[in-house]
C-alpha cells in the first residue's frame, strides 16, 4: 500500500513538472512572438523603397536637401551658370519611385525669401506632370505616386518657377556656390501613402 502510494506521488510530482515547464515554455514563446512582431522582425518581406530624387537615391525616410546648383537661369545678361538680380530660372526636381513597392507620398518643403528674409532667392510657382501636388502649407507642397504610376514607370517632374528679385544687390549668382543655405532651402521627404487626406492649405481668414 506504501509502495502505490509513494508511486503515484511521484507520479504526480512528475506530472506536475511537466505542466509547469510547458506553461513556462509556451509562455516564453508567446511573448517572444510577440516582441518579434512589435518590433517588426517576422517580416521577411520588407517592401522595396528605392526613390531617386534628381540624381540622389533615397532609402530612408528622412528628409534630404535638394541640390539647386542645376538651376537653369533665362537671363542674356550675364555669364553661363550665373545669375544677377533681376534673374529668372527654372529648377526642375525629378521624383523617381524606381522598384518601390508601396505608394508613396512626399512633401516639398521650400524656405526662400518669402519664408526667410535672409535668403536671396524667390519660388514664383511650383507646378508637376503629374497633377498631384498640392499646397497643403504656406511654404510645402505634397504629392502622391500611387502603385499604378509606379508600375507604369511614370517619373514625376517638378518645375519651380525661380528669381532673384532685383532690390539693388549687385552679387552675381555662382553655380559651384548655388548649394550654400543662404539662397535658397528645399526640403524633400518621402513616406508611404496609406490613403489618407490630402488637405489643401487655406490662408486664415479665406
């Protein structure tokens, strides 16, 4: 009678054991998934995010500066390359969403002289090929390349309209110094398009 029971404690103990190394061990694996899935690490099918702006490959999602250095002035009263005040030019920005995978949408940010008194430069107009730019700030502009412009490797081409307002400055515009801050910033930043809104800016008041 000792012995049977003895046996069937042990028995217990072991089964006892069992179920608290599977509860531990599910547990474990459970919060492992999902630690994995917070931090993203399951996927293994990351979305493609190649995006070449002018002659810059963007991969991330920060915001980079546009070179203006390929500023194309309309002026015959000054050398090649160069502006004066009184000068007009056009930059044209080419958004290039290459093998990306998703929709994209991106903002322009542009600090000229409007936005910033320091600076020499004026944006006159921002207009695209592609018809989806909208003012949604008083200095950015935001547009959308959706996956059927993508696959149908549409490139979007945006023109700014440029001047150098004539107020008795006599500094001639050098192309090798167009990237220094000082004349002009343009800030570009991509993420994907999930759909949302594209609200248009309003001045206060309109």
């Amino acid at each position: 009678m000792k012995k049977n029971y003895k046996k069937l404690i042990s028995i217990l103990i072991i089964i006892i054991i069992v179920v608290v190394c599977f509860i531990y061990l599910y547990s474990k694996g459970t919060y492992t998934i999902y630690e994995s899935q917070v931090g993203g690490d399951i996927n293994p099918n990351i979305a493609k995010w190649n995006i070449m702006v002018n002659d810059t490959i963007i991969t991330t999602k920060e915001i980079t500066a546009v070179d203006i250095s390929n500023i194309n002035w309309i002026t015959d009263h000054v050398a090649p390359n160069k502006a004066a005040p009184g000068s007009r030019g056009i930059l044209d920005i080419n958004v290039d969403p290459l093998d990306t995978d998703v929709s994209i949408r991106y903002d322009i940010e542009i600090i000229d002289k409007t936005v910033d008194s320091e600076k020499i430069l004026t944006v006159n107009s921002v207009t695209d090929t592609l018809n989806k730019l909208v003012r949604t700030d008083v200095n950015t502009y935001t547009g959308i390349i959706t996956l059927d412009d993508i696959n149908s490797g549409n490139i979007n081409n945006i023109k700014l309209d440029i001047e150098w307002v004539d107020n008795g400055e006599e500094i001639d515009f050098d192309v090798e110094n167009a990237i220094k801050r000082d004349y002009l910033i343009i800030n570009f930043k991509a993420v994907q398009y999930n759909g949302e809104k594209i609200v248009p800016y309003t001045l206060v008041g309109d």
